[in-house]
C-alpha cells in the first residue's frame, strides 16, 4: 500500500467519525433530566417544611456530607468550596402554595442543574416527586458520553431520599 493511499484513508475516517458524531449530536440533548416518586412516611407539611430549609441542606443532597456549608442571606441558599477547590452554591426557592422546593446549583458563576421537589398528601404518608436536571451544553462529545448518565443520577436520587427518610422518620 503506498503512503498516499494510507493518508487518504486516515483522512476519510477522521472526516466520517467527526461528521456521525455531529450526526448523533443533533438527536441528544443539551440536559438531562430524570424524574422519580417516592413515599415518605411523614406528613406533607412536616417534609416541606424540612427540605425548604437550607439548614438541613447536608441531609438532603448526598455527598456533601464532608464540606462546611455556608448559608447565604435571607435563607437564599447554601454556598461549600467543593474538592475542585471552586465554590459550588445551591439557591434555594420554595412554592408553598404546591408545597414545592426549587434548588438551583450554580458552579463557577454558571446554573449546572435544578433539583425539583414536590410534596403531595396520601393517606399516613407523602409522596414527593423528585426531578434533577443537568445541563450537559451543547459539546458533541460530551452529549455522546453522557447518554448513560441517567442511571447515575437515578441512584444519587435514591441515596438523597434514603438521607431524607432517615432525617424525617
């Protein structure tokens, strides 16, 4: 095979991965966004109450269990410096009319995700809605490997709930 034809060839499939991958790009999104139910046996007013404040924000969000967490004015939020050395801040908006939580995570002055809470009466229990949604931008490679990210963010919704639970029951 002559050296010419070895580039052209090189050159033809870095041109063919490049252009599949912006193909791919187009049908994924730029967030990701999982929602799930959970039953928590503790009155509707009791676990509203408890998530909307920011003093018990280390029981809500797991893995921030280890940072020194400081609550901004007004009960706006929480702000922590991450492992990253950057200073990560959640702001915090309550709905008490849908007995609703809205935490807003901002990293390096930009929104990364929003943790969504919903808390609905049933009988002896409440049930809460819980939604995460992260933004992923608009980077082709990153929307590729983030296409099983939902499985992640599922169990890190779990072990919120599970904290959640423990602090309330």
């Amino acid at each position: 095979m002559e050296i010419k034809q070895h580039i052209k060839g090189v050159l033809l499939a870095i041109v063919s991965a490049t252009l599949i991958l912006f193909i791919i790009s187009f049908f994924v999104g730029s967030e990701i966004r999982v929602s799930k139910s959970y039953v928590i046996n503790t009155s509707p007013d009791s676990v509203y109450s408890y998530i909307k404040s920011p003093k018990n924000f280390k029981t809500i969000v797991s893995g921030t269990e280890e940072f020194q967490i400081e609550l901004l004015k007004n009960n706006e939020g929480v702000q922590y410096e991450g492992f990253d050395l950057n200073l990560h801040t959640f702001k915090y908006r309550s709905f008490d009319n849908i007995l609703g939580l809205e935490l807003t995570y901002v990293r390096e002055g930009e929104a990364q995700a929003v943790f969504k809470y919903k808390i609905s009466p049933r009988e002896n229990a409440s049930i809460l809605e819980y939604e995460k949604i992260w933004r992923i931008g608009s980077n082709p490679l990153v929307k590729i490997f983030s296409l099983s990210m939902d499985e992640d963010i599922e169990e890190g919704m779990k072990n919120d709930v599970v904290k959640l639970k423990n602090a309330l029951e």
